[in-house]
C-alpha cells in the first residue's frame, strides 16, 4: 500500500483521529506539516478532523478553569499597557498545508467582548503560558518549535506587519485597563446623572399634582361647607315659618 493510502481516513474514523489531534493539542505535541497539493483530496478527512479537534481545543482553552495568575508580559502595569479592544487572542503555528501552490492555512481567532471578557482573556492566555507556550515561548522558539501558543493581543501585534496585525488593526483600537476604566466610569457617571434629572423632573411633576389635588381638595371642602351652610339657614327658615302657618289657620 502506497503512503497516500495508509494516510486516508473513512468517514467513520473521523471522530477517533479529531480525538487522538486533540490530545496533541492538549499536550502541545502536534506536529505542523506541509503536505503535497496532489493528496489534498484524499486527505480531506483527515483535514476536517484536524480542524475539528483545533476548534475543540481553542473552545475548551478560553473556558478554562485553572486559577487565573497574571503574569505581566513588561515592565509596564496592567494599567498603562495596551491591549487590542475588544480583547482579542493571537493563535500562532496552527496547522497549515500546501495546496495550489501556496500554503493554506486555518487561523483561529478568538474575542471577548466588554470587561466581563477581560477575565476570560487573561484565562486564555494564562492557560498557554502555564504549558510554556505563550508569546515569549513563541519568539524564543518560532522557528524550532510545532506548538501551538497562544496569548492575549497587545500593541505589538496590532502594530505588526502581516494578516495579524491587519486584522487585529482594522477590527479593534489600542486601550490600556486604565483607558477603559475611566471610559467605563464616564459612561456611569452619565447614566447616574441622566437618571438623577429624570427624578428630578417626576418629582416636581409630583410636587405639580399634589398641589393641584390640594386645590381640587379644598375646593371641594369649601363647596360642602357652602352646602351645608345653605341647609342649616333653609332648615331655620323652615321652623320659623310653622308656627305663623298654625295660628293663621285655627284663627
């Protein structure tokens, strides 16, 4: 049997091979390879299971439950260094292979919007740096190393030449934690302002009614004094006049 034979994979074998690639993965020991464009067919199963397992292990790698340790990657605080936002990930060294000419390759990407995002990032980048393949694994062994590594995307790669710093520049801004600290207090200060004039108008909308049904109010106790003034003086009348009525009529 020729080596693109032993190389193919049925269908019913994809789930298996997605799960031995996503061990590797795991344990940072897959191995990148170009392959020849004549065989790409054939090897589809093969692709898709990779992938697959890839799409598995950078899903299970931004929800992961290790304690989360920061671990600066500069001299710089957290608050003064520049992060690409929305936080963004960077996923260098992932599978390629040479098709048509040219190499191939499928890029994995993940985000984390607004602050609630902010921790899932750093627990994605905390989980490759705790396997010794973060940035600085990275660029001490891009050029040895098949690792996949991963980290947090920060001005360096946002201003890099290439498909990551295009993509990182045309989908996300430079801030720094304190940038967007003070954005997010501004933006609260403005809704606790808003809502304090809107309180402050119903409230004298309140005042406005509660004068007006004082006045209705007693208004309507004057006019039930005036009734009640106007029966008593009839009622009066009335028994003075009887008994003129009495002697007029046995005289």
């Amino acid at each position: 049997m020729d080596q693109s034979s032993e190389s193919e994979i049925n269908d019913s074998e994809i789930d298996a091979y997605e799960e031995k690639i996503y061990r590797r993965f795991e344990a940072g020991r897959y191995k990148v390879r170009k392959t020849d464009n004549t065989c790409a067919s054939k090897r589809s199963g093969k692709v898709k299971a990779k992938h697959r397992a890839m799409a598995k292990f950078l899903s299970n790698a931004t929800s992961s439950t290790r304690p989360m340790v920061l671990q600066p990657s500069s001299s710089k605080s957290q608050s003064e260094e520049l992060f690409v936002w929305p936080w963004m990930g960077v996923v260098a060294n992932i599978l390629t292979e040479f098709k048509n000419g040219r190499c191939i390759g499928e890029s994995g990407s993940s985000s984390f919007p607004h602050w609630t995002g902010f921790r899932d990032a750093m627990a994605f980048e905390n989980h490759f740096e705790a396997d010794r393949r973060g940035k600085r694994d990275w660029l001490d062994n891009r050029f040895r190393g098949s690792n996949i590594c991963g980290w947090v995307a920060r001005a360096g790669d946002y201003t890099s030449a290439g498909p990551v710093g295009d993509h990182l520049s045309q989908n996300g801004d430079l801030k720094s934690v304190g940038d967007l600290a003070a954005e997010e207090s501004s933006r609260t200060d403005r809704l606790v302002a808003n809502l304090a004039s809107q309180i402050e108008v119903k409230s004298k909308h309140l005042q406005e009614l509660e004068c007006k049904y004082n006045e209705t109010s007693l208004s309507l106790d004057n006019m039930m004094e005036q009734r009640d003034s106007l029966l008593q003086s009839y009622n009066e009348g009335s028994h003075l006049t009887l008994p003129f009525s009495d002697h007029e009529a046995h005289g």
